[in-house]
C-alpha cells in the first residue's frame, strides 16, 4: 500500500470533496481564553492509546487582542454543512457601535461528531473573502473547536449591509457521519476619543477579484493585493511539495517538480511573486492522529499573501478597466487542485481627485528551477529514490506618485528560494521530505522601509512496516522577521515563530477501534515586539494520546 493511497483513506481525499474552486491575522486559538480547557475533561494520566474521544482542537497561537471600549456583537452565519449547499444570509453592520471601530474581531464557533473528513471552507461578504478554514476530523464522541481572526482591515465592507455567502463542503452518508455544524459572529469595538483604543488606518475600499478586469478609484495612493492560495483539492496538488517530474517512479507527477510560486501580474506584466506556505491540513501526511488535538500551523486560518501593488497604481488611475491576474507557477497543465481568491485592498488620496505618475522600475531575474533524480540501487528493497530541487525567482518593481502630500516613490523587492530533499522506496511504503521556503520582502515608500524574512520549513518521514503499522514522524516551522526602518535607522522590529513536533503510529487497513493509535504533539509559538506595547508572547502546548501534557506560558 503505498502513501498517497493511504492518504486518500485518512482524509487526503477528503479535500477533494470539501474543495471549493474559486472559494475563502494571527491564528485563532480554539481556546482564546488560553486556559487550555478540555470540553470533556482532560485526564489525569494519558491514555495507553487514543480512545473514541480526546482534548477539543486547540493552537498555542495568542488570541486576538481587544480593546476594552464597548462592543457588539452580530451573528453573520449559523449553518450545518452537510453538503455542498451554501449557506446564504444578510449582514447589517451595528448601529450601537457607531461606524468607527478600533477593532472588529471575527469568530467561528464549530462542532462535529462521528467520522468525516478534513473539509475546506470560506466565508465572504459582499464577495470578499474574509476568512478561508479548514475544519479538525472529529472524535466519535464529538469535538467542538473556534478559530478567532482580525477583520478590522474589512472596515469598508463591514460598514455597509451585504449579502452573506458561507461554504465548508461535506459529505454525509452511513459511513461518513459527522455533520458540520458552525455559528460565525462579528465583535466590533468602538473606538474612543482619548486616543487609548484609536480606529487604525484601513483601506479605503476593498474590492473582490471576481474577474481579472477591474477599474480602480482614479485616486489611489496606495494598494494591496491579498491572495488566499490554497493547494488542495484531494489530489497531487494537495501535496504539491512531493510532486515528481515524470521519469521519476513517484505517484504524484509535476513535469517541473515541486516548485511552486504564486504570482500576480498586471495587464500581463508580472508585478508581484511569493512562495505559498505548505499548509498541511488535519488528514496530511497519512496520519491524522497527529493533528487531532494540535493542527499544523495554519489550517485553522489560512492567511493571504500580501502583494504590495502600489508601484502600479498610476497606471491603473487611469479610469479604464485593467487586468490583474494570479496564477501558480509549476501546476501541469490542466491540472486542478489550487484556488487563488484575491481581494484588492485600496487608500485613496483625500486631496486629489486624480492621481498621477508612473512605473519607473522592473526588474525581474531569471527564473530558476532545477531537479535531479537519483534512482534507487536496483534490487535492494530498502533503497531510497532521491529528487533535489532547487529553486529561485527575484524581482524588484517601483513606481511614483504625484499626491496631495508630494511625490512619493515606492519600491518592492522580493526574492523567493526553495530546497527539497525527497527520498522514498519503491511502492513508497517509506516516504520522507526535508524542505526549506524562504521569502524576502523589501518595501520602501518614502522614507520608511519595511523588511520581512519568511522561513517556512518541513522535515517528515511516514512509514509503513511490519503489520500495516504506519509511522508519521513531522517537524514544521513557520517563521517571520520583520523591521521598520526610517531614514535608515531601525524602529521596530517583530519576530514570529511557530513550530510544530509530532509523532503518531497505528496499524492500517483495520477497524477504528482495532488501530490502537499512539502519538505525541508540541506546539511552541513566539510573538516578540521591540514596541512598547508588543510586548512578548510564548506558549507551548504538548499532547500524548489526544491529551494535553503541557500548556506552559513564558511571557
């Protein structure tokens, strides 16, 4: 039996039907009081194995932070998923908080009981998509689980009533139980008038790509592109981090390999480059048991990446329609599995009708990619196939503008660099990926310059050995550097990293209750700020058998 079929019996499929083509701040903790709370009850002492219950889904990330100013809260979606039936409704922003929030804090509240998959889903008001999720694979018994989000940056959207359209697909039958049920709500928190709990600086307007021609307020100063990419969908492209090139005697084929790259391009000029984050949901890697309690960093809240477009925004201030286009970069041909919503996030010049200027630099370095296949020792069981790949891309845009407040030059860099050491057996009843993503982003806009450093990394071996006794051993690391420099000088710097360790085993191709699953998780996530204010957080949580072990804060 080989990996990629036992995935498509643990939950890989599973995304193949919860995918949801063109569909959906700091990770949300299930439990955002941070007080590690089991719904059921957390024993005294693990477990020998993993029983029909264990410890509700939960994240060592922070919640999100909210100002003590008076609040109100709306329900913006109650739903059960059973299918692929959207819910639909109406939002009405709150008239007892006024329109000038200092945060508005979005929360999904979900339970599910019995067996059923990994399943995708978004939400979107007005068609713009504010949250993209993933939801936990359930105990018999029944978990419940929470995802908390920062939606301030929506303000525009929010401040006007709009339609409601909410999607987790599912599948329920007599095998495949568990119904998807979830209430999502909006908290807005007014802001004050001393200056304690200010309203932020958000977009002006917020537009969803719905199609690649789109007219922009001739008066952008500033815009953003915010790509919700997703590779999923049950397929190879779930795991496009372990895609073979043909020659290769792999079952998940790319011509090009593994390398991926999410762009975005302007009228047919690439304005914009990112690596995408390797996502894994709570059925990857053939094993589920890691993630029942723990998921992987993100998987309950997928973040968009950021491009900033404002080098471009001259040219779309021109009052025609224009063409702003995503696209993953080493998908085969014809090949589903990745889904790209995009939404524009736009600041508009107060002082001037019309906005003027232009493009003065594009400079994009030659892509690279290479693999190299080095086949197995023929006749020796054990003997692993090896594929290396490496591969790169830079590119560095600016452009000016003439505002209200003066000419002001704005220029973007970014470099992208990926490595990967994949090593499998034949019928890859031993499979493992050692992989390293960076992403360097330099944004200078006058004379502040912002730079961000994105490490993500993955090291993981499963295996299949005697008995049908599969192995899943997984380390991930999400890491980001950030510092703001004006007039060259350092003013504040942020640091994140969020790491996962798991190890999960059981027997394979038998009954639930005959697997006798055994397995071990730690999160350790850090949020360090130089500001006053930032301050420092650090929380590690660690499970054995679906119980929570530790739940340790340092600051």
């Amino acid at each position: 039996m080989t990996r990629h079929r036992i995935m498509g019996l643990l939950g890989a499929l599973a995304l193949a039907a919860g995918t949801l083509a063109g569909a959906a701040g700091p990770a949300a903790a299930a439990d955002p009081t941070g007080r590690g709370s089991a719904a059921h009850g957390a024993a005294a002492e693990p477990p020998a194995e993993f029983g029909t219950d264990w410890h509700d889904p939960l994240t060592a990330a922070p919640p999100v932070a909210r100002p003590a100013t008076r609040s109100c809260e709306v329900t913006v979606a109650e739903a059960q998923f059973r299918d692929y039936t959207p819910y639909v409704g109406t939002y009405a922003p709150p008239a007892a908080c006024g329109g000038t929030w200092a945060k508005v804090v979005l929360r999904l509240d979900g339970k599910v009981k019995g067996r059923q998959y990994d399943r995708l889903g978004h939400l979107s008001l007005g068609g713009v998509e504010i949250l993209r999720t993933s939801t936990p694979e359930p105990s018999p018994d029944g978990i419940t689980w929470s995802v908390e989000k920062d939606v301030t940056r929506y303000r525009d959207t929010l401040a006007r009533p709009q339609p409601v359209e909410m999607l987790i697909g599912n599948f329920v039958d007599g095998t495949y139980t568990g119904v998807i049920d979830v209430k999502v709500t909006l908290t807005f928190h007014a802001a004050d008038r001393d200056g304690h709990a200010p309203a932020p600086d958000t977009p002006d307007r917020v537009l969803p790509l719905t199609t690649p021609s789109v007219t922009t307020p001739r008066n952008t100063e500033r815009l953003l592109a915010e790509v919700y990419a997703t590779g999923s969908g049950g397929g190879c492209e779930e795991y496009w981090y372990m895609t073979t090139p043909d020659a290769a005697p792999y079952s998940c084929k790319a011509a090009d390999g593994p390398y991926r790259e999410v762009r975005i391009s302007v009228d047919g000029q690439l304005a914009g480059i990112a690596a995408p984050f390797p996502t894994v949901w709570t059925g990857g890697w053939s094993n589920p048991f890691l993630w029942y309690v723990t998921p992987a960093p993100r998987a309950f809240d997928v973040q968009p990446i950021l491009y900033d477009l404002t080098p471009y925004a001259a040219l779309l201030n021109d009052g025609r329609p224009h063409r702003i286009e995503v696209s993953v970069v080493g998908v085969p041909a014809g090949q589903s599995g990745w889904s790209t919503p995009t939404n524009l996030l736009l600041w508009q010049d107060e002082g001037r009708a019309v906005v003027t200027g232009s493009l003065t630099r594009h400079e994009e370095g030659e892509p690279a990619n290479s693999t190299r296949w080095t086949p197995a020792a023929p006749g020796t069981p054990a003997a692993q196939h090896r594929l290396d790949t490496e591969g790169a891309h830079r590119l560095t845009v600016a452009g000016r503008l003439d505002t209200s407040h003066g000419r002001v030059t704005t220029t973007v860099t970014r470099a992208v660099h990926n490595t990967s050491a994949h090593r499998w057996t034949e019928g890859e009843n031993q499979d493992a990926l050692t992989a390293t993503w960076t992403d360097q982003e330099s944004v200078t806009r006058g004379s502040t310059t912002v730079r961000t450093a994105r490490t993500y990394t993955m090291d993981g071996e499963t295996t299949l050995g005697a008995g049908d006794r599969l192995r899943t051993v997984i380390a991930l690391g999400d890491r980001a550097e950030t510092s703001t420099l004006r007039g060259g000088r350092t003013v504040d710097r942020t640091l994140l990293d969020d790491r996962y360790t798991g190890d999960a085993s059981y027997t394979a191709n038998v009954p639930r209750e005959q697997r006798h699953a055994v397995g071990t998780s730690t999160e350790h996530y850090q949020l360090y700020g130089s500001q006053p204010g930032h301050g420092c957080y650090d929380r590690t949580l660690s499970t054995v058998q679906g119980t929570v072990t530790v739940d340790r804060r340092r600051c």
